[in-house]
C-alpha cells in the first residue's frame, strides 16, 4: 500500500497532491533556510497565524456575496492579505515602537489567530451549514482535495522557489551581515521584506495541505536539520530543499493510504524524524560525533 | 592656541576645512538618537583625502554610531553626509565598509572565501556566476592579509584575529577609495594588528583614505595621520600632534583619563 501510494499508483489525484506536497516542501525548505539563517524564523509563525481571520472573513464575503464559501482562491488571497497585514504589523511594531521582535511577533500572532478563532466561532453560529471544511485550515487535509487545488499548490511551491532561488545572494548576504550590506548600497528592509513575503506565500500556499498551525515547522525544521550536515550557505539551502521535499512528498503518500491520515502532521513527523537523524549522526557536527571527539580527546 | 576658551566655549577644534569636493567623507550637522536619547549630536567632520585618520572618544561616544550613519546604516535625525562632494547614495561603489567583528553570527555556514566574495556583489549581482577571475581577485585579497591558507574554513573555526582580516579582505576585495573600519585592532592578535596596520598603511601609500574607529591611545601616533576627537559633539579634529594633546584627550574623557596616560602635560602633543 505504501508502496503503491510512493510511487503515484494510488490514482491520479493522490498523485497530484504528493507531487504538490513535495514542490511546497522543497519551496519551505529553502526558504526556511534564510529565516533560519538571518534568526527570523518565529516570524513566518506571526505571519502563518495571521491567516486565519483573512480565511474567515473570505468565507463570510464569499457566502454574503452569493458563492461558495469554500472555493479555495478566495480563501487564500483573505490569507495573504491578513497575513500581509500580520507580517507588516510585526515589521512597524519591531521598527517603530520599543517593542523587541519577539514581543511584536508573540503580540501579532495571538491577536489574529484569537481574532480568527472568533471568527470561525461567528460562522458556526450563522447556520449557513456549509463552513465544513475551514478548520481544516488549521491542521492541513488532503481528502477532498480537487486537481485544480493540487495545481495550485504545485505551481505556487515552483514559483517561491525559483524566486528563492533568484535572491538567494542579496538574501544571504542581508542575514550574515545587514549592516555590510546596506553599505554595499543594498536595501535591507525591502530584501528582508521579501524574505518574509516569500515565506508568506509558502503558508498561504501551504494552508490546505500542512495547515497554519504547522507550516511553520516545514519553513524550520529542514534548514536546522541541513545545516547539520554542511558548513556551506547553498549546500544547507539545496539540503534543506531536498528534505522539505521528501517529507512533503512521502507525508503526503503515506496519508493517502488510509481514510483519516492527517496529512499536515504526518509530512512534519517525516521531516521530523530526518532531523532526529541528522542530530544524532551528522559526521561533524552530530552529537555522536561530538561525544566521541570528545573521548578521544579525554583518551 | 587658545585650546582651553575654544573648549570650554563648547567649540570643538578644527583645521582650515578641506575642499568639499576633495573630502572622501564630510558630515554636517549630523545627529543620531537612540530611543530619543542623543548618541551623536550636531557633528561637523571633513576627513581628508589620502590620510589616515583615527575616531577616538570614549565609551559610548558615538564612534560607532558616526560611522554607521556615514554609512546610511544608522538613520540620523538631521544632517547630512557627502563623499567627494556629492550624496552618499551615490558615491557607495567606493567606499568598503568593515564592520565590529562582533556584529555578525561566525556560526553562519560560509567559508572564508566565500565572505570575501561578498565584497564582489556590485560585480556579480544578482545571477551571475562566480568565474576563476573572481575567486583569484578574492584569493589574492586573502593573501594581502595573510589568510590565503585559510579561505576553505569555515568562518567559525577562525580566530578572532583571523576573522578580522577576513572582513579586511573582504573591504579589499571591492577595490574602493574610502575603507571605514569599526574598531579593527578590537580583540585581536599581535600578528593581525601588525598585518592589518601594514594593510591599511599600503592603502594610504596608494593614495587611498582610511578612516577608523580606533580604542587604543597609545598607539594613535604610530599609526594615523590624523585624529577626530568626539564625544557625542565633535572636540577637536587634526593632524595628531595638535589634536591629540591632553587638553583634546580632556575634553572628551571629561578628564578621566588624561592623567593616566603617561607624557601628555598640558598642551603638550602626545607625540611630535
């Protein structure tokens, strides 16, 4: 059955979404790796939480307006829109006021998730019948998922990457050495915003399979576990990459193959479980290895 | 000189300016706070061309600060900063900035090398691809400061004093008129304070203009031209023997330290 669903033999659909899955991970994985590196990484959580009113009020739009509540490109452009609104908020408030990032983030996020929670609570009451569906936002879900989705999902993962891809020297330069980089005539904030933007896009992208309360361990845990395994700013992005990708694509298999697989939470388990691995038996920089350098110098 | 009424008239002490347009680096009017707390207030300072010169003050001074704002890295509340007579923006391909060492994360996954390659960003933009021309030019900065070694490791497996001339290297490697540099004899080695000031001193002998944010006074005479004294106002600004005396050295130590530095009398030039 495993088998099966790895290698797309579960139909033309399940197929779709694991490949959708993998491009988004390999799109988080190397994104991650320069919030990772420029120690930003809480704020793509502020900016993941921030979708939630934006799904909620696209819902309430979209119903007031006559359509399906549920149709998934006006769902994800309220998504971004808050989560814009969201990564803005921790930017002003970090920039302007006295207000560490920390707090900006730890402020951002639980006001709009709270906001969104109410939100959801509000269209539940309505009776409209046909919310089903948007608290699977939270976790992420697979089942139910049409092609266009799975497309959507698959061209969106592309398109972050390649645009990782495309700033990749600007952005890494920014996270090393900010202030180097201004005086290299660079303009810091807009590389940093587009850093948070991109990361944005992964979450936005990303709602309908790993969920917002989740994507931001796809954004984190393949970066820490790369840089486990290189001491070279691209070997730790395509790293990174190749391990978002195999736990998004093989998360995604591996839901397919029972009713009721949560698919969020089984592509971070996998991604999980690669950094477990690299923690242990990285060659350099592994606990194992550092325990035995460490006998051999006590020897 | 009336060194004593022009201080305590709060008037710092300068030379005949320099010619604006022949200022690698003139600041006017130049104030930058921190949470409304002033750090640098109403600077005026035209560094010469071709010199090197010393930022000395004490802690908390605003040297950094200055610095960064020259740079546009700081955001000041009013003044200006002009290179060679034009805006800053746009004389920034020649000018190398060389950060604290301390200001940057040495766990971050980069080689040597590859930071000194970063100097070479306005060549390469945003895609093109790195050629045996370029890493040549970054190897032979390297071996400027001595590293040429060293450019596989890792950034965090240097010493403190190599690291340092790794971001020597890097200021280099962009081939600028202008270096800034933010303490660089901070925390170092004999071997690499000796290494770097040999670098520095070619600079100059190139024609080039060094500016340094510099801690230790008893070497300011051995290795600068020139010294701006500040504390958060500008005190006094010259060539070392009639800047750096220990009426200057008063005026910005608020009288803390004149005393325990060994030969300076009143009036009297540190070094001649």
């Amino acid at each position: 059955m495993l088998s099966d669903a790895l290698t797309l033999q579960l139909g033309y659909n399940a197929a779709l979404v694991a490949v959708g899955a993998g491009l988004l991970g390999m799109a988080a994985g190397a994104v991650g790796t320069f919030l990772f590196l420029g120690k930003r990484a809480l704020v793509s959580d502020a900016v993941s939480h921030a979708t939630l009113p934006g799904i909620a009020l696209a819902f309430m739009v979209m119903v007031v307006f006559g359509g399906d509540g549920r149709a998934l490109p006006g769902l994800l452009l309220g998504a971004a829109l808050s989560a814009g609104l969201g990564l803005l908020c921790v930017s002003w408030l970090s920039a302007r006021t006295r207000l560490g990032e920390d707090a900006a983030i730890g402020a951002v996020l639980s006001v709009f998730f709270g906001a969104g929670v109410v939100l959801l609570t509000v269209i539940q009451t309505l009776g409209s019948g046909r919310q089903a569906g948007l608290e699977t936002f939270l976790l992420g879900a697979t089942a139910g998922m049409v092609r266009a989705d799975a497309l959507v999902i698959a061209i969106g993962g592309a398109l972050v990457l390649a645009l990782a891809l495309l700033l990749r020297r600007p952005m890494l330069m920014v996270a090393f050495d900010p202030g180097y980089a201004t005086a290299q005539g660079m303009n810091v904030r807009r590389i940093e915003l587009a850093m948070m933007g991109l990361a944005m896009a992964i979450t936005v992208v990303g709602l309908k399979i790993v969920g917002l309360i989740l994507i931001v361990a796809l954004l984190i845990v393949p970066p820490v576990a790369a840089r486990f395994w290189s001491d070279r700013s691209g070997v730790v992005i395509a790293l990174a990459g190749g391990i978002g990708g195999i736990s998004g694509y093989g998360g995604a298999a591996i839901s397919a193959t029972a009713p009721g697989l949560p698919t969020g939470p089984i592509i971070v388990l996998l991604a999980t479980a690669i950094f477990a691995l690299s923690l242990l038996a990285a060659p350099r920089r592994g606990v194992l290895a550092i325990a035995l350098r460490r006998r051999k110098v006590q020897a | 000189m009336m060194l004593d009424a022009r201080l305590t008239g709060d008037r710092p002490i300068v030379d005949a300016p320099a010619a604006l347009a022949d200022s690698p680096l003139a600041i006017r009017g130049l104030t930058v706070a921190y949470g409304g707390k002033p750090a640098v207030t109403s600077v005026d300072v035209t560094f010469r061309p071709g010199r090197m010169s010393a930022i000395i003050g004490p802690n908390g001074a605003g040297k950094s600060t200055l610095l960064k704002a020259a740079l546009g890295i700081e955001r000041p509340v009013s003044g200006t900063v002009t290179c060679w007579g034009k805006p800053l923006a746009r004389q920034l391909a020649r000018i190398a900035y060389v950060p604290q060492r301390a200001s940057v994360d040495w766990d971050f996954p980069t080689r040597a090398l590859d930071v000194v390659l970063m100097g070479l960003y306005r060549e390469l933009g945003l895609l093109r691809r790195v050629r045996p021309a370029h890493r040549e030019t970054a190897m032979a900065c390297l071996s400027r400061v001595g590293m040429q070694d060293l450019a596989d490791r890792q950034i965090g497996q240097l010493s403190g004093g190599q690291q340092q001339r790794v971001f020597l290297a890097r200021a280099l490697a962009q081939g600028a008129d202008l270096y800034l540099l933010d303490e660089p004899f901070a925390g170092v080695d004999a071997a690499t304070e000796k290494a770097i000031i040999g670098v520095l001193k070619s600079l100059k002998s190139e024609g080039r203009t060094v500016i340094a944010v510099h801690h230790d006074l008893s070497t300011v005479a051995e290795y600068f031209d020139r010294v701006f004294l500040m504390n958060t106002r500008a005190i006094a600004e010259g060539p070392v023997a009639t800047a750096f005396t220990a009426d200057t050295l008063h005026a910005a130590y608020d009288g803390r330290l004149a005393s325990t530095l060994p030969g300076l009398s009143n009036g009297t030039p540190h070094a001649e």
